[in-house]
C-alpha cells in the first residue's frame, strides 16, 4: 500500500465525517510534503513541524495554498490524538500550535492584500484583459484538428474546452472530478460532479456534488447551454479514448486528470500569448470585470473611508 492510501485510510479512521474528495486532498497534500522533505516517515510531522513549516513557505509561494497544506498537517495529527502516550500527545499539541500560528501568518497577509484591492505580482502574471482573453480563444481553436484521431488531438481539444468553460463559470478545480454524459444516464453518484448534455432541447447542465463549499450551498445546478454545440463535439471525442464518461484525460489519455494537474495544464494554456493563468486569478478576473474597483477608490478617498467599507456597509441591491 503506498503512503498515500494509508494516510488516505488514516484520515478516515479519525474523520469519516470528511467527505472523500476532502480527505484526498488531505492525503495528497501529506505525500507531498513528504516527499519535498525526501521522508516517508510520517513521524516528521509532529518531531520536526519548524523543518515542515520551512518547506512548505520554501516551496509554495501562495498564501492560500500555505494554507491548505499546514492544515493537512494538522489533519494528520489529530489522528494520533488520545493514543495514551503523554510524550507523543506534548508533541503534537506543540506541533499543532505552531502549525496553527504559522496559518494565522498566512490569513493575516491574505487579508492585508485582499484589503489594498490591488493585484498581487503573481496575479499581474496572469490577468487577461477581454481583448486577451478573445485571442488566446482563436489560438487554442486554430490548434484543434477537424477530425480528433490522437490523444495529442484530444489533449489540444480538451484545452480549447477547458479555456472556454472557465471563461464561462470561474470555477474551481473540482472540475477534474467530472463525468460528461447524456441526459439518459442513470448511475449518478455524489462523489462526481455531471455535465448533462440534453440533445433534444440542444441544453447543457452543469451539476455540482464536489466542491469546497458544497456543505453551505449544497448541490449547485448551472446552465452550460452556450456552450451546447461544443460540448457535445467535445464528447463524441473524449468518448473514443474512455469508457468512464470522464470529462478530462490526463495528457496520456489513460484516466481521469487530477485536480493539481488540472491547475498545472490550465496555468499552461496562456503560454501562446505569454502568460501564467491561474484558476484562482481567472476567479478574481471575472468578478473584477463586473466591480469598478478604480472609480470605488475614488469615491472611497471622497467619502474618508474603504472599499471593503462602501461594499460592506453602503452598497444594496
């Protein structure tokens, strides 16, 4: 059994409460850790927790994603809590309070850059402006073939579709864990999220079973219906390589993609026009495009306060 299956089966032991996506990320997050650390010593986590705080703000440079794996680590020591050995329960308290302090770093530097209302270096990398944003469309449609006859086709197809569903619905990663199928379909199951194509009203439906605030919103349904007619290409294509109705193949066309190598092929999608995308920049993006944050300073320098202000407290619907 690899490390990751048994930190997998670990986390839920203690946390069946969790739901699977939840504790694979979890269980991904540690394997990582682990191997940037070059250990499979899962022991590190609560005898050197400075040594795993000083790889992770090494090598991930995003606060939120700092984040997400310091929170892993506290995850995996909550599941050696109460083993009735004092020793080892000092340590990983110890352990889970620096983890804790270091997370309270990190929000506190979100906030303060969230705060400003500027963009951060690394967004700047990768923002689009709608002229940008058209262009890279004709680029990635020009490099789909007529006739989709390779994975190498496939995978320029899958990029073309993955551009434009993002330009549509500034989702998150949770996309990589969806099937596409036909309305038809019967074995419907909440560990995926469907895209749900209706031939007969030429309609599309996105349903949303896994995604980071699926237990405050619930299932999410959301209309595709523009993006029907290529869809439904997209589909006739992907179908010939799998048989499990996924939606995105890896680049080898062999299984389903993961999300972190969905965030890596959509990062990579701006190279043809030189940027950096980014599925959290493509979220800031579209609601920047919808918010006048420039004329809100202005009027927020006017009126003596900020813009988290005038949207908080002044603005109604």
């Amino acid at each position: 059994m690899s490390i990751e299956s048994q930190i997998n089966n670990m986390i839920f032991q203690s946390r069946p409460d969790l739901s699977f996506q939840s504790i694979k990320t979890y269980s991904s997050c540690i394997s990582k850790i682990l191997e940037l650390l070059k250990s499979d010593n899962i022991g590190v986590f609560y005898e050197k927790p400075k040594e795993v705080i000083n790889i992770i703000n090494e090598f991930y440079k995003n606060n939120n994603t700092c984040k997400t794996k310091l929170a892993s680590c506290i995850v995996l020591l909550k599941c050696f809590e109460n083993n009735k050995n004092k020793e080892l329960d000092d340590k990983i308290i110890n352990a889970i309070k620096l983890y804790l302090e270091n997370i309270e770093s990190h929000s506190e530097m979100i906030n303060n850059n969230n705060s400003k209302n500027e963009k951060s270096e690394r967004q700047q990398e990768g923002w689009l402006s709608e002229e940008e944003i058209e262009k890279l469309k004709e680029i990635l449609k020009s490099k789909v073939p007529k006739i989709i006859k390779t994975v190498s086709d496939l995978k320029a197809f899958r990029d073309y579709v993955l551009f434009l569903f993002y330009d549509l619905i500034p989702s998150r990663a949770e996309l990589a864990d969806t099937l596409i199928v036909n309305k038809n379909f019967k074995k419907f199951s909440p560990e995926y999220n469907y895209i749900i194509l209706d031939s007969l009203n030429n309609s599309a439906l996105y349903v949303l079973n896994t995604y980071k605030t699926f237990k405050t919103y619930g299932q999410k349904q959301i209309l595709l219906d523009p993006l029907y007619h290529i869809l439904k290409k997209y589909k006739n294509a992907v179908d010939k390589f799998n048989n499990n109705h996924y939606f995105l193949l890896n680049d080898g066309g062999s299984d389903k993609i993961t999300r972190n190598r969905l965030s890596v092929v959509y990062s990579n999608i701006g190279e043809p026009i030189n940027k950096k995308l980014g599925l959290s920049i493509n979220r800031h993006v579209k609601v920047s495009q919808l918010v006048p944050i420039e004329k809100m300073k202005m009027l927020a320098s006017v009126m003596g306060n900020s813009v988290p202000e005038q949207i908080s407290v002044y603005s109604k619907e």
